[in-house]
C-alpha cells in the first residue's frame, strides 16, 4: 500500500493529540484525586471491608477464619502486593490498585462499582490503621522498560527459573510440586502453599507480565516468596523471568454446560487414546469445604478439574485431569469421584459444601481411588464413600491412571441408562444432568475439595470413532 506524505502529517497529527489528550487526561485523573476525608473512609470501610478484615483493620472480621488466605491485618503495614522496596510502605496507587482489581484466587473481591472517589477514601483510612505509614515513605523500585512479547527471551528466563530455584516450590512444570511446597507457613506460622503457576487466572497479583515482574522484583511480604532484587537479579532480567512464567499458564475453558460428544465406536479407555481429541474440554473450579467449626484449616492444593466426556448408544466415558502436588497412592490416598444428582431428587442440593445434612439425599457417585486403581458407581450418602467404597452398585471399567510432574489423569466409563437402582442418574440427548466433582489430595488429607454445579449435555449425534 503506497502511502502520500499529506497522509503520514496527518497521521502524525493525529497521532500527537491522542497523546497530549492521553497525558492531559491522565494529569486531569490524578488533580482529581479526592482529598482525604476521614469521616467518608471510615464509613466506606466499615460497609465494604470490616466484616471481612474486622473493625480495626486486624484481620478478624466474622468471615475471616472462613477464607483462605485469611484477610490482611493492616495494623501490620505488611502488604503482599507492591510496587515499593521490602519494609517500606506501599504507594497509594498500590492500594488502589488491590481495592479496584482484587485479588484472584482468595476472597478479596474487586470493586470497580464502586465510585473512585469512595475507594480513595478507603485507601486513605487504610493508610491510619498501621503506623508504618507515618514512620516511613514508600521507595520505589527501579525496574526495566517492559521488552515485549517479540524480544523477551523466555530460554533465558526458563534458565533463571532453574538457577533461581522456583522450582523447589513452584514445580518444574509450575504445578506447585515443588520438593518445598508442603513445608511452607508464613510469617504467622500459617500453612500455606504455593501458587500453581499454570493456573493463570488464580494469579493474586496479576497474570500479565508487567505484574508477575513486580512480584519478583517486590516479593510478596509475609509469605515465602522473596524478592529476588535482594538476591540479585536484575530488572532486565526480571522481565525475561516473567515472560517464562507466563508461558506456564494454561488458560482455563469455564463452562456451565459440558457437551460430552457422540462416537459410532468403542469409547477410550486409556488417557492418551487419540479419540479424545473429539472432546470437548471443560474445566470447573475446586473449594476446599469449610471445617465443621466453620473455619478453614488447610490451603487448598487442588484449584481445577478438568472433564472430558465421550458417549456412544451405550456408554459415558469420563477423561479426568487435575494437579495434586504430590503422588499418594495409600491410604490417606488421592481420590475423585464425579457427582450426579439422582433422578427424582425433591428440593435441591444447591452446593455440595453444605452436603450432607441432616435428611440429606443419597447422590450417585462414579469414583475412583489410587489405593486400588478401580472405579466404582454407589449411591452415597457421604463423602468417605470416595475412599472407602462400602456398597458399591457396579465395578466401573477404567484404564490405568497416570501420574506425571504433579498431574493426575484418569478414565472411567459407566452405563447411559442403567438398569437399577432407582436414583441413579441417566443419561439422554432430551435433558441435561446435573454433574460436579469432589476430590480428595492425600498429602493434605484433612481437606476435602468440591466443585459447583455444571450441566451435562450429551449430543444427539454422533461421530465416527476409527480405531488406529
């Protein structure tokens, strides 16, 4: 395309007023700024933050012993996420920045409903709660212009990744398997474990390049994760580091309806069988369940299950995917089972967080455990079920599960239609069933992950399977 030099003035031109109205813009953003008025942040803090970080900012709202991580104490003036050097305080963008983006993967949700003006307000009644705020100014750090996409070297920043040890926490692979990873507490003395760095979206900080560079130019203050500026490694370097983790991260596929696809042919029973490539992949989020005591005891180590079903005129086969940091196959043993509400279920079991309960309906539950390898259906009426099978209505045909660099994949395959018992669940191209999985990791064996509820759809075509 030949280009006129009237067209590349204009061009220029044009060019140079989106920037002076950017940089005006962007000067007229921060003039606005509200100035502090400490009647309206405490009163914004009170509605939006208290019952979760508590009334004077120590971490003990009403909710707090239900989450994970627990919410911050701000009296501390220790904050995970900052653009500031290690003991200094963060900047007020760094708070805003947390108010209005949240933290994914905990229970810090974002606030962009909220007026900007209000959260100010509440950035700066945070800022009354620890007096490292008056003791000290936050410094920033000094890091590199980002190199992009095209000219990071992600080969030198998978080398970094091993010269630096990530991997004792993180994993080779970023599954969180890392030799290390059991052992960790924080400055509290709390469980924690590291983050699976191919879970992108559960990334507390951010998942672009330009945050993951911050954390480790930054570290993450009151957790094991140090900042790697005090060890030496340079901005340049970090952004190289941080293009490799991003290339860890699998994006997840969320849906709330799950098709399992039609084949004319024998289903799969191994996990790398080539007929799954037909699949249609879906991925649901875990929780671990909340203790009887209504607090959450131990950090979640399984975060996503991933399912992918194929079905014939006769038969539902299930491929299972989910990392578990480590390989436990006695007992305490690694379990999953998947869940289907039965047919003719009066009322409705709305999360299986609260199940069982007094009166509880069973629910039918295809599990299978690593102790034995074989998977079984049963009409449940607990969880254990999952790891001690105590009637079990049929032996389920499954292939050999396999366990590499900290992920599991399994298959098992059960009946469309079985003929008995009443409350097992069937399977038609007329109407949706409701599925969900439980999981159990043995190496954190006092906690118990579940999903959320997603539909099963099953195709009423079919496509031809042929065997190699």
């Amino acid at each position: 395309m030949h280009v006129f030099p009237h067209d590349s003035q204009q061009r220029c031109a044009v060019l140079l007023t989106v920037l002076l109205v950017s940089v005006a813009g962007s000067r007229q953003a921060r003039a606005e700024q509200p100035a502090a008025d400490p009647s309206a942040g405490k009163a914004a803090y009170d509605q939006f933050c208290a019952r979760c970080h508590g009334p004077s900012g120590r971490g003990d709202g009403l909710d707090a012993k239900r989450f994970y991580p627990r919410p911050r104490d701000f009296s501390l003036g220790e904050f995970k996420f900052r653009t500031t050097v290690i003991g200094t305080p963060p900047s007020d963008d760094d708070l805003f920045r947390s108010i209005t983006k949240g933290l994914p993967g905990s229970n810090m949700p974002d606030w962009p409903l909220l007026d900007e003006r209000t959260r100010w307000q509440i950035v700066y009644y945070l800022k009354t709660l620890s007096p490292i705020f008056q003791q000290s100014q936050p410094q920033a750090i000094s890091v590199a212009r980002d190199p992009g996409p095209k000219r990071a070297n992600r080969a030198k920043g998978k080398a970094l990744y091993a010269k630096l040890g990530c991997g004792a926490c993180h994993g080779t692979a970023g599954r969180a398997n890392g030799t290390a990873a059991a052992g960790l507490t924080d400055d509290w003395g709390m469980k924690i474990r590291p983050a699976n760095l191919t879970h992108g979206w559960a990334y507390r900080g951010g998942s672009e390049p330009e945050s993951i560079m911050w954390r480790f130019m930054a570290g993450i203050e009151g957790s094991g994760m140090p900042s790697y500026a005090e060890a030496g490694l340079t901005p340049e370097d970090a952004w190289h580091l941080a293009y490799y983790v991003q290339s860890l991260q699998e994006p997840p596929r969320w849906n709330m309806v799950a098709r399992a696809t039609r084949l004319g042919g024998a289903l799969p029973i191994a996990v790398d069988d080539p007929a799954w490539a037909a699949a249609e992949h879906t991925d649901v989020q875990t929780r671990n369940v909340v203790a009887p005591s209504g607090e959450w005891t131990d950090p979640p180590t399984i975060l996503k299950v991933g399912i992918d079903m194929l079905a014939n005129d006769h038969d539902i086969a299930f491929r299972l995917t989910w990392d578990d940091p480590t390989e436990d196959r006695q007992p305490p043993q690694d379990a999953i089972a998947i869940v289907f509400k039965p047919e003719g279920l009066e009322g409705d079991i709305v999360t299986l967080q609260a199940w069982p309960y007094d009166g509880a309906p069973t629910l039918d539950m295809c599990s299978w455990s690593a102790d034995t390898g074989a998977p079984a259906e049963e009409l449940a009426a607990d969880f254990e079920t999952i790891r001690s099978p105590r009637s079990p209505l049929r032996a389920l045909a499954g292939g050999a599960a396999t366990y590499t660099d900290g992920r599991w994949r399994m298959v098992m395959q059960r009946p469309l239609a079985p003929a008995a018992p009443e409350g097992a669940a069937q399977f038609t191209a007329e109407h949706y069933t409701s599925l969900a999985v439980a999981v159990f990791d043995g190496g954190n064996p006092d906690a118990r992950a579940v999903s959320y509820w997603i539909d099963l759809a099953l195709q009423s075509t079919q496509q031809q399977h042929h065997e190699p």
